[in-house]
C-alpha cells in the first residue's frame, strides 16, 4: 500500500473507529453504562446474548482496527482483510445499534447522549463505508471487479 493521502485517511480513521468502538465496548463493564445496555437489549427485544455478543464484538473490533493501523508496516499483508473485515462487523453492529434506536420501548435516556434518532451509529456506519471504499479504491492487490475490462479479457 502506498503512502498517500487517500491511506492517511484510511489509517486515521481506522485510528478514530478503533479508539472510539474499544472503549465503548470497555466502558460497558461499568455502571452506569452496563445498566444502560441492558436497558437497550431487553427493551429492544433482542436475546439476552445480545449483551456479551455487543460488548465482545466492540471489543473486538476497536482492537482490530487499532492494531492494524498501528502495525501495518509489519502487517502489510493482513492489513487489507483485517480492516475489511472489521468494517463491515462494525456496520453490522450499528445496523443492529440503528435498530435499537428505533425500538419505541428503548428510553431515550438510556441511549448514548440521550439521542433516540440513530445519528450517532449512522455516523459510524459512514466512516466505516468510507474505510471500505478507500481500501478498495486504493489497494492494488483487490480483486477486480465483475464486468470490467479486466475479467471480459479473460474470457477471451
């Protein structure tokens, strides 16, 4: 991968995503936030597997992507898959955030800043699309794509 300032944005936002979804997954061991999310899981109807699945997945995500973009040097070739995969675990899991919001029996004041419309975990959908678009764009090892130059040479 290239140095260029299309994989500094990619790298900072790994950076930020990871920061930020770590310590949400962490700050969920403590009160009052483990009080809240269970408030959300058993309010929104998901199965009470919903807690220790959320938390691990943050966990584990936030640390995927704090790793790699700190060892990409080293990683380099594990670096694109680790990122493309902890992107789109972290858009399934504000998929699933994005449904709790708008579960009417989830109290406002137990959702992150009070916010019942899902603009927090929308953002995080966004950031997480753009590092999949800017790994893909950027990557010279991605697979080429089905109906490009590419492939219909190959049949030929």
């Amino acid at each position: 991968m290239r140095n260029t300032s299309e994989n500094k944005v990619l790298i900072y936002n790994s950076r930020f995503l990871g920061a930020v979804i770590f310590t949400f997954g962490f700050l969920k061991f403590f009160e009052p936030f483990r009080t809240w999310f269970h408030i959300q899981i058993a309010k929104s109807g998901l199965p009470p597997l919903g807690v220790p699945l959320g938390i691990a997945g943050e966990i584990s995500i936030g640390l995927s992507l704090l790793l790699a973009s700190s060892f990409r040097q080293r990683i380099k070739s594990l670096f694109t898959p680790i990122v493309a995969l902890a992107s789109a675990g972290l858009i399934v899991n504000m998929a699933v955030a994005i449904y709790v919001h708008l579960q009417p029996e989830v109290p406002a004041n137990v959702l992150p800043l009070g916010i019942k419309p899902p603009f927090i975990p929308l953002v995080f959908v966004l950031l997480a699309g753009l590092n999949l678009f800017q790994l893909f764009r950027t990557n010279e090892n991605a697979p080429p794509v089905i109906g490009s130059q590419v492939v219909k040479s190959r049949r030929k």
